[in-house]
C-alpha cells in the first residue's frame, strides 16, 4: 500500500461525508470507500472491492454520462445522482469528484465526495407537488381568490374572479382592494382588524361588481408574513352568496307569513312530541278550548278528548298510517263543555323513520253540523215531495193512458165501417187529438221516471248501425206524408257492436227526428253518427239530426231542452206538442254521459247534436273464434259464473274482465284486497281473481284473512292468484297463503278460462 493511499485513508475515514476512489473508464473498479459511504449504501467493506462503479447507480446512464463529462473536464461538483444500495433502495445523492493524475498526467483513478440528499430531494418533491396543487386549487376553484401586496394592491387573481367580478387583467392588476368595496362595508372590514388578528373567516358582506352591481358574498382572508413577521400581504377568497341570501330572505319571508297565517287562522293548530304533550299552538288554539299557555303546555293530548272519543283515535292506528284527516270528532274545553271538531292529523318521522310528533288541526264544526242537520231534514222533506210528486205523476199517466188506448183502439175500428163523410171527418180528428194525446202521456210518464230515478239504462251488446238505420227506416213513413226525405249517414270508424242501451238511444232519435218532420216543410233530413274518441276501450259518439227547416232564434236556443218550454209560445198552437220530448232526450243523453245541444239559424233550419259513452265490444260486427266458449274440469262452462277480480291497473283489470264477459262470466272489479273482502261479504261469488301486489291490502294478505274469516262461516271461495310475479317460490307463496291456484302474466286466456274451471271443479266436488 502507497503513503499516498494510507494518507487519504486516515484522512477521510471519519468524515461524515461519504467518500471513494475508483479506477477511470466504464467498469472502473473501487479502490477505496470509507465506512460513511458504506453505511450509506448498506454494504460491508469485502462487499465494495466486488462491485463495479457503475452497479451503485440506480440509472446506469447517468453513470456513463458522469463519465464521458469527467473525460472532458476531469472533475464536477455537486452532480446530482440517484444510486442504488444493497436492498435496493433509491437514495439521491450530490456527487464532486475530481481526478488524481499520475506523474505522466494521466488520470490514475477518481475521488468522489458524495453527501445523501435524499431528504432534500423529498422536500422539493412535495414543494413541488404542494405548488401544483396550488395552482391547480387556484385555477379552478369554484371561489373568488385574489391575492394582495403589503399596500392593498391586487397582484394575482384566479379565473374565477374574474368571472365573478367581470373584469379582465387591465381592470385587475395593481387595483387598490378598497375599490372592491363599498365605503360603508370597506369601513366595516376595517373594523375586523385583520392585520393584527392574522386571519378572519366567513365575513359576509357586499362588493362591486365591473359594472356597477352589487353582489352579496362570503370572504375570508388570511394575512401573508414575512420570516421576520411583516405584512407582505394577504389572500383572499370570496364566494357568492347572493342567490343564498335572496333564498334566506325568502325563507324568513315565508316563516313570517306562516306565523301571520297561524295566529290568524281560524283553526286550531298544535304541535305534539314523541310522548304526545302539546309543545306549540296557535292563537285560536286558546280560544277554542278556553285556556292559558299554562293550561296548553306539556298537556298530554289524551286530556284534550272525552274518553271515548280518545278510545276511537287510537283505534284509529293513526301512528301506523302516518296521519289521518277529516276525522269528526269531539273536545272538552277548560269548563268539560263538548264541541264538534273536525281533526287531521299529520305524523312527523326524522330520517331513521322514529316518529318525533305530530300535527293537528282541528276546526269547529258545530254550527256546520247544526245547520247540516238541518239540511239533511230539509232535502228529505224535498226529496220525499219530489219522489211523491213524480211517483203520483207517473202513476196517473200510466192510468189514464189505458182508458186512451181503448179509445183509441175503438176509433180505429170504427173507421172501417162505412160512415158519412161527416162522421169519418169527426173521428179523424178526434184519433189524431188521441194520439197527440197519447204522445204527451207517454213523454210525462217518461219525465216522472227519470226524475224519480225509476229508469235506469241498460247495457247490453247491440249493433249501433242497425239501430240507427232502424229508426230512420220507421220515421220515413212519417216524413213521406210530408214529402221530406230521410238520409243516415255513419262513420266508418264508428265500433259496430257497442253496449250501451239501444232503447233509449231510439228514444232519443225518434225525437229528434220527430221535430224535424214536424218543423220542416220541404228537403232532406239528415241523420249521422261519428267516432270523437276511444278511451280504455269506451268510445265517445257524436249523434246529429239536421233539417232544413223553421228554425230556432239564438236567444231561445237554450230553452228548447226545458220541460213545458218551446222556442216561440206560437209554436204549439202552429205546430202542437209540449217540447218535453227534448227535455227526456236532454236526461237521457246526460244518463249516457253525453250532452244535447242545438245549432240553428232562423228560416235556415236547426242541428240538434247529442254525445254518450258506449263500452266497445267489436269494431266490425263478425265472428270470433277466439271467443268460443270454453269449459274445464268436468265439462264447466264458464257462463253466469260470479268472478270478481281484484287488479289495481285499470288496464289490466279491463283486459281481464272482457275476457271473462266474453264467456259468459258475470264480472265484478275491484282495485284492492279490502275492497275483495267488504264485496264477499254482501255477495256471493263463484270465484276470486286476486292480484298479489295491491294498494291498501294486498292480495296475500287479503287471501289470509279471507281464510280466517272462513274458519268460523265453514265456506269456502276459490281464489286464483293473477300476478305478475312468475317465479316459482311466488306460486308457492300464493298456495301457501291460502289460495287454490295461480295465472301468470301476460295472461294466456285458455290457461285461466282452465284454472277457474279446475277450482269450481273441485270445489262442486268437495262441496
């Protein structure tokens, strides 16, 4: 070993900067390495004379790069590397070598001095990325931020402010903060004295915008401090709160105008907690019962009611439901006097659903009871005279009629005989004041029913176009003695087979058509129907008989459709009759859900228009084979079977009952499963359709019940689930619930003409 070695030895093992020599070129080896370089890199000394130079780097780039640079210059300083311990680990290391030439002047070998900055390295690196990170915030914060110089100057600005405030660079930069302000809020910031506080958060407070406006923002500022505690500065950042406040004022607004409207509400209204103590009322809370605030507060409801009224709230399960209203009720005031209320009551949950009060109103319903009463009486006593009235009409018309109809009957008998021209003249006039009279005993009869709501409308099947060119084949025997012609005209659209009542609807026409003979004197009468519109399967008609005739004033027009009234007091006189044809057709047409009106000028005749309601049964009047009667389960047609479905999709439930109307089933609907089990009880069915999944009561549970309540009567109704939900443990669970068997949806019509005839098998089987 050289003096110059074990000098350089002694001279750098104890450094706390790590130190080696290494031999020139790219797979230079280690010559010497002191224990601080070792440590360093987690290498034992034998562990160093192994390696080549260039394995420590962690890039070996770098090192060929470090060594075409040290052939040039012979010696760097702070060259920044990465290098590569034993485990390898990164660390960053700053590198000076310089190069030791021999007597020639040649580079003998390299002596590094290298120091660990990894730590170093680590803190620009999150200096770094903390920098990003602010510009990043800066940039695109949803916040106005502006930062200021030690005298009050804005020097930065993020987009945001400028969109905030609309100005640009030129307004922004070196504006003194002040401006921003108006004089009376920048006096108020002053106030705060933010630069001795160092900071101030959420001021609220106004600043201007570009163009003048004011806008109501959020600001916080934090004062900027140099190392030795100046002022260099402060940033601040601003958010716009101006639709918040606009929404607060509101909000108080409205708040004020509730309790305006509470105090002043002729209602009584209370709040009520969890443990059911009134906490809050308002004013006529105390009128009504009497009482003080002492009295009102913390009083258990309860205390409020006579114990069986109480009995019947609770009864009411109103905390299960959520709230209850129109309840007719009663409550003692201070002096134990009873009052007729009508409550409602509203259950107040929090989030995790815990019930946390209620609400109740109550209104004095005493004197609207009284005067209900009162009421009540009077429209008995009203509808007891009118029911007599109309009954007493309808039977002495019906009465008189009868002897009519013999008169008449003998008249024309007697016409056949041979007579003098003079007696035949007398008889013809006498039979035709018969038949008018006839006629008005027939319309009176027909008025006191409908007013006594004797008649009711039929709904059967019937062919609409048939009906119609019936009637306007009979009444053209009339018209021909007029020498007016009929024509009919119907929509091709129109749905043939419909259900509805064709009497009524022949009654209508014949009327119509009636007045149109007897005020026309020469032309065509014309009679139309057309389709205005179809609706789950009801279709709306509009029915015209239009005539070329006298004519109706405007001002009368209205008129024609009351009882006893015609549109000109001449007219009977000229033309005879009474006019409560129309005022039947007018009853009738509202009967079919339709209305009657009439279009006419005066000496250009008249269009008398009525609408109704008809539920389709086929738009083109052929056979359906999809329609043949089906049996099961012993040879069981379906026809005059009791079925009531349950389905509260009203399509649905009109695709079912059609179906089943289309076998001869007599249908009932309805839309829940209580409604199921209020109708079984005042009905007798054949057979329950029942849908799983229903409003108020479902059809599982619906069936289970309907099972309880047959333990005790011994009966038993089939029920068939008609569901939606196909899957198998949902058959099972509808078995399992009681019922006797199961249709999926879409439905397959064969499969549930068989299912209800298997169930009504075996039900006639085991009954």
């Amino acid at each position: 070993m050289t003096q110059d070695k074990i000098d350089f030895q002694k001279m750098t093992e104890h450094l706390k900067v790590g130190v080696f020599r290494y031999t020139p070129g790219t797979n230079g080896k280690f010559v010497y390495s002191n224990a601080t370089f070792r440590k360093m890199l987690g290498y034992e000394a034998e562990d160093i004379t192994d390696l080549d130079v260039n394995d420590i780097f962690a890039d070996v780039r770098s090192f060929a790069a470090l060594t075409r640079k040290l052939s040039q210059e012979h010696s760097v300083k702070n060259h920044e590397v990465r290098l590569k311990g034993k485990k390898k680990d990164i660390i960053w290391c700053s590198l000076s070598v310089s190069g030791v030439k021999n007597e020639k002047g040649r580079v003998h070998y390299y002596d590094v001095a290298l120091s660990d900055i990894s730590t170093k390295k680590k803190a620009e690196k999150e200096v770094k990325e903390s920098q990003e990170m602010f510009q990043t915030i800066f940039k695109n914060s949803a916040a106005a931020i502006t930062v200021t110089d030690g005298n009050e100057r804005i020097i930065a600005w993020n987009p945001f402010a400028e969109k905030l405030f609309g100005m640009g660079k030129k307004e922004f930069f070196n504006k003194p903060v002040k401006e921003l302000y108006p004089p009376k809020e920048w006096r108020r910031m002053r106030g705060f004295k933010i630069r001795k506080r160092g900071m101030l958060a959420d001021i609220e407070t106004e600043v201007y915008k570009n163009d003048g406006s004011l806008i109501e923002v959020n600001v916080s500022i934090s004062v900027l401090k140099d190392s030795e505690g100046n002022v260099i500065g402060s940033i601040g950042i601003m958010r716009d709160i101006t639709a918040q406040k606009i929404l607060e004022r509101r909000l108080r607004e409205s708040e004020n105008k509730i309790h305006i409207i509470l105090d002043n509400s002729a209602a009584c209204i209370m709040l009520i907690d969890d443990q059911e103590r009134i906490v809050s009322w308002n004013k006529f809370t105390e009128n009504l019962f009497g009482m003080k605030k002492r009295d009102l507060y913390l009083k258990h409801v309860q205390e409020l009611y006579p114990p069986e009224e109480w009995k019947m709230l609770r009864n009411a399960n109103i905390r299960k439901l959520g709230g209850n209203h129109h309840i007719n009720t009663r409550i003692l005031t201070k002096k134990k006097q009873k009052i007729d209320v009508q409550l409602s009551i509203n259950v107040l949950r929090d989030s995790d659903d815990r019930v946390i009060g209620s609400v109740g109103i109550m209104q004095d319903i005493t004197e609207q009871k009284r005067v209900q009463a009162m009421l009540v009486q009077a429209k008995m006593v009203a509808e007891e005279a009118s029911s007599a009235k109309s009954l007493f009409l309808a039977n002495m018309s019906h009465e008189v009629r009868t002897p009519m109809n013999t008169i008449i009957g003998m008249i024309d008998l007697t016409l056949d005989n041979e007579m003098k021209d003079e007696q035949k003249e007398n008889l013809i006039v006498a039979k035709e004041a018969a038949d008018n009279l006839l006629g008005l005993l027939n319309d009176i009869l027909d008025l006191s029913r409908v007013e006594a709501g004797k008649i009711t409308l039929e709904n059967i099947e019937f062919h609409m176009p048939n009906v119609l060119k019936s009637v306007v084949k009979g009444m053209s025997v009339l018209a021909a003695k007029k020498d007016l012609k009929l024509s009919v005209n119907i929509d091709p659209n129109v749905p043939e087979l419909i259900e509805g009542d064709p009497v009524r609807l022949r009654q209508i026409f014949i009327n119509l058509i009636n007045n149109a003979i007897k005020f026309t004197h020469k032309g065509t009468i014309d009679t139309s129907v057309k389709l205005l519109k179809t609706t789950n399967g009801i279709a709306e008609l509009h029915f015209s008989v239009k005539d070329p005739g006298i004519g109706i004033a405007k001002d009368r027009q209205d008129q024609v459709f009351e009882i006893f009234t015609q549109a000109e007091s001449s007219t009977a006189r000229r033309f005879g009759g009474t006019g409560l044809g129309l005022a039947i057709s007018k009853r009738l047409a509202e009967m079919m859900n339709g209305t009657i009106w009439v279009e006419s000028e005066e000496g250009k005749g008249s269009n008398f228009q009525f609408t109704g309601e008809f539920k389709v049964i086929q738009q083109k009047a052929v056979p359906d084979d999809s329609e043949t009667r089906v049996s099961s389960g012993g040879e069981i047609s379906l026809k005059d079977v009791n079925v009531i479905v349950a389905e509260d999709n009203v399509v649905n439930q009109k695709i079912v009952v059609r179906m089943l109307e289309k076998q001869g089933c007599v249908v009932a609907a309805v839309v829940n499963g209580q409604e199921v089990i209020d109708a079984i009880e005042k009905k007798k069915f054949d057979v329950i359709l029942m849908d799983m999944q229903m409003p108020v009561l479902d059809g599982l549970e619906a069936t289970k019940i309907i099972r309880q309540n047959e333990e005790h009567t011994g009966k038993h109704i089939p029920i068939i689930a008609l569901t939606a939900r196909a899957m198998q443990d949902d058959k099972q669970r509808c078995l399992s619930a009681g019922m006797d068997g199961y249709v999926s949806k879409p439905i397959d019509r064969k499969k549930l003409y068989e299912e209800i005839g298997n169930v009504i098998n075996k039900e006639n089987k085991n009954g």
